[in-house]
C-alpha cells in the first residue's frame, strides 16, 4: 500500500509556481493575484481560507480577503464580487463556502465572471470542462487528477467508481475520469444515496472516488484488494481525548481499507492540500490565458 501524498505533491506544485511566477515577474509580467471572500465565523471556513492565504504567499502569489458578516446581504455581497469582477488587478475570485441560508449559491456563482471563476463553479465553466474544452476544472476534482498524474496511476480502462454527486466534486470528477486523456479515460459509475447494490459496485472499482460525507462509511468489505483508494470526505467528530475537542474522519475507514488498496489517500493530509493547489493552477493560468 503506498499513500497517495497530497500535502507534499502540493508543496512541489507551490514550489514549480513559485519558480514560474518568479520568472514571469522578472521578464515584467503579472503577479497572479488571488481575492476571497469569507462570510461569518465558521471555523472550517475560517481554517481553509487561511490556507488559502499562506498558499499564496508560498507561491508568490498576492492574495486578497474581504471579511463579511454573517448578516451582509446579498445584495452587498454580489456588488462586492462585481467590483471584483471590474478590477483588473485581480485575476481570480473565490467565495467561501457553505454560504449563509439567506444567500443564494447559484446568485453568487453565476455572478463571479467565467475568466476569474478559478473554482470551476460558474455553468460557463462546467459546460466548457463537460465539452472538453479548454477552462478552469473544479478545484477539488482538478487536484485529484494532479496526484494521480503524480504518482503515474494507470487509468486508462479501468472502473472508476465515484460515491457522490455533488456538483462540486462528484459529477466534475466523473466527467474528468471519462474524458479522453490522462488521466482519464476511466468507465465511470456514479453512485449515491438511492443506489441499491453499492458495495456490489464498489467491489468492480480499481479506482473509487469516495465523496458522500459520511465519515468511515466505506468498510473493507466494499474494496477490492488492489484498488486505488481516493477519500475526498472529511468530517469533525467530536473526541474528548483530542485537545481540540475532535478528530478529523474521512469516508474510508482507513485502518481496515488501507491495507487492501494499492494507493490510498490519508485524511487529512491528501485531497484537502491538492484543492488549494489547484485552485492556485488555475490562477495561474487566469494571468497567462488573459
């Protein structure tokens, strides 16, 4: 069993953008410049926009963060992101989520401008990646493409299975898998919470993609041994005998799989660090495409 590393493949790609963002300053070209917009006090929220932050600074990126409260409007909040939008020294846009019940996710996502919509999420973006076009991959599908290209696992042929149909990791990665490249090249199968026969399924997987959120749901009887084992959930669970009060689970539980896969990913430490690099990728690639 080999673990599928995210924290240091991220750091070799902050540390190739870092080279590259060095060289493009020095020849007179942009600094890519990265904005976020964080909403209230949620403290996972809090924590991954900081890393957001510190990201950038490693790669020598210039970032931005607007704080909100909780109770801005909607209205404030989507002026905000158009000024952003009108701001020519800001290549990428980003809102935190989960964002507040009276806030509309789709207003807000559909308001960020497609050419600095480094999260995948504007529907311009998600047609373009369903067409295979050139554009900005969700960043949490895109970074587990990136680790598997890292570690050169086959996928060509084999049987993705992907447990989980959101639209910010289960469909995009299961497009992403499919599309005629590497990686790729993948027959996918999409499961959720109304499939009958999942660990049937699960069992043909060489590759399962497990993002459902339920912390430890899949159990060694649903693996084949061999498979690549890619873990995107991550859920606090409250544990007295940790000083921060819980402990961090994923969808695998990875005592009892681990030792079956072929790779697999640690929670934390593997899908989580590949998101923010990949989101710095497509910053990145925000200032050079124009």
């Amino acid at each position: 069993m080999i673990t599928l590393d995210g924290k240091l493949t991220s750091q070799k790609i902050k540390e190739k953008l870092l080279q590259q963002v060095t060289e493009q300053v020095a020849k007179g070209g942009k600094r890519p410049h990265l904005a976020a917009i964080l909403i209230g006090n949620n403290g996972a929220s809090e924590t991954y926009v900081a890393a957001k932050v510190k990201s950038c600074k490693e790669s020598g990126f210039l970032s931005t963060l607007i704080r909100l409260e909780a109770t801005v409007t909607e209205a404030t909040l989507l002026q905000h992101i158009v000024d952003m939008n009108n701001d020519d020294s800001i290549d990428g846009i980003l809102v935190q989520l989960p964002l507040p019940a009276h806030i509309s996710e789709q207003k807000v996502i559909e308001t960020i401008a497609p050419k600095k919509d480094v999260d995948g999420f504007h529907p311009e973006s998600v047609g373009r990646m369903v067409q295979g076009l050139s554009t900005y991959y969700p960043a949490t599908p895109y970074g587990i493409l990136l680790l598997l290209e890292e570690y050169k696992i086959e996928t060509k042929g084999k049987h993705a299975v992907v447990i989980g149909r959101s639209n910010i990791v289960g469909r995009p990665i299961s497009i992403l898998l499919s599309k005629n490249d590497y990686p790729g090249n993948c027959t996918v199968t999409v499961c959720h919470s109304h499939t009958p026969n999942l660990k049937e399924i699960c069992l043909q997987g060489d590759i399962i993609i497990a993002a459902l959120g339920k912390p430890e749901f899949l159990t060694a009887d649903m693996v084949k041994p061999g498979a690549v084992m890619v873990d995107v959930g991550i859920t606090r669970i409250a544990d007295a005998s940790k000083k921060s009060g819980f402990s961090i689970k994923g969808d695998v539980a990875f005592n009892e799989v681990a030792s079956k896969c072929s790779y697999i990913t640690p929670v934390p430490g593997g899908v989580g660090p590949m998101t923010i690099a990949a989101l710095l990728m497509n910053t990145f690639k925000a200032v050079n495409k124009g």
